[in-house]
C-alpha cells in the first residue's frame, strides 16, 4: 500500500523566505504527484500537477519537483508572503489519490 | 465554469441517523471520488465512480454508499452515524483518460458533525 509521508508537519518563516515543504512515498509507481493548498475548513485548491514523465513544474514563485526513483517530491515557495499561510498536501496518484497529512505553513508578516 | 459544487456546506447529525451529500463535478469530467477528511489528517479515499458504476473503493464501511447520475452528478450516503464520521467529505472530480489520471479539483466540502 502507498504510504506518503510530508516533512515538516509545521512551519513558521518569515515573510520574504525561500521554502522547501519535502513529500516522500514509498511505491515509485505513480502516475502523477499532485500538490495542492487547504486554508483552514475548506476544500483543496490544486497548485500543481507533476506527470510521471516530467521532473518539475513551475507556476508563478512555487516549483515542484519530482524523482521517482527515490520516491521525492518537493515543493519549492519563493519570496513567501503572509497570503501563503495554509496547508499543503501532497498527492500521489495511482488507482486512487495517497495523501500526506500536510505541512501547515505560517508566514509571518 | 463552477468548478465543483459540494451540498451542504454544513451538516449536524444525530448518531444513528442517515446522511446525503451531494457533489457537481467540473463540466467535462466524468469520474467523481469521495474523500473523508478527520481534523489535522489527510484526506482517506473512500470511493470512486465512473460510468454510474462503484469503480474502487477504500476502506470504508458497507455503511458508506453512492451514486452517479447520468449526468456524472454523484451523492454519498452515510447509514448508521457514528461519532466517528464527523469530518469534512472532500468530493474530486476529474476526466478519464484510461490509465493516466489527469488533473483532480476537488470540492469546497461538506463539513459533517455527528452529535
């Protein structure tokens, strides 16, 4: 069974830093990896979407990467801002999605 | 475009009773799945349906079931409440391309207490 694991749990910066948020998990044989922001009591908003076939995907300051082969992702924020301050969850795709149980992260102004 | 649509936002149930929530997927998209989402937890799968048909299934109870409607519209039905089913119902919606999955967007959710 796929087991996905986030690191940190939590996170506290302040505001302007560069972050790394670290999912890893233990079956390579996905089909995509899906990173997606919760803000407390609501759903999930897709950040990005990393097809097995591709290494890294870029979209405004985050950039997620991908390495199957050691069963990594990572999600790369930069220049973060207060508006950051959510939940990221990490998906992996195979018949279903695995979730992490999320890094909470907090900007501080 | 609505994106997905999620009824109720909010529910309170008592235990022992039965609950129906409700779930639009993206136009175009034609596979739903349902999520439970216990506090400061990720989300479990519970189900997915495709062509009016239970696809996969997680771990869930007898007591978990669905729908599809011809319009790929879906509900999830939830016999016998327990405390423990209190969680926000997370519901996905994507398009099937056979076996490379595209994009998922989930729902705002249905945040369910069980009193």
């Amino acid at each position: 069974k796929q087991e996905v694991t986030q690191i940190p749990a939590a996170l506290s910066v302040p505001e302007g830093e560069n972050l790394v948020l670290n999912c890893s998990f233990t079956d390579s044989a996905i089909y995509n990896l899906q990173w997606f922001r919760q803000d407390p009591g609501k759903g999930l908003t897709s950040l990005l979407l990393i097809q097995s076939s591709q290494r890294e995907q870029t979209s405004g300051r985050l950039n997620a990467s991908l390495d199957k082969s050691s069963g990594r992702s990572t999600l790369y924020i930069a220049a973060s801002q207060p508006g950051d301050s959510a939940t990221y969850l990490c998906a992996a795709t195979g018949n279903q999605f695995y979730f992490g149980t999320g890094t909470s992260l907090t900007v501080i102004p | 475009d609505a994106g997905v649509t999620q009824s109720p936002t909010h529910l309170i149930k008592t235990r022992g009773q039965q609950v129906t929530l409700r779930c639009s997927p993206k136009s175009g998209h034609d596979t739903v799945s349902w999520y439970q989402q216990a506090l400061g937890q990720g989300p479990q799968f519970i189900f997915q349906y495709y062509e009016e048909e239970e696809r996969q299934r997680g771990n869930f109870p007898d007591r978990f079931s669905g729908h599809q409607f011809p319009n790929y519209s879906s509900e999830l039905n939830v016999n016998a409440l327990l405390l423990g089913d209190s969680a926000l119902y997370l519901c996905a919606s994507s398009e099937d391309r056979g076996v490379v999955w595209t994009e998922a967007f989930f729902g705002q959710g249905t945040r369910l207490t069980v009193v």
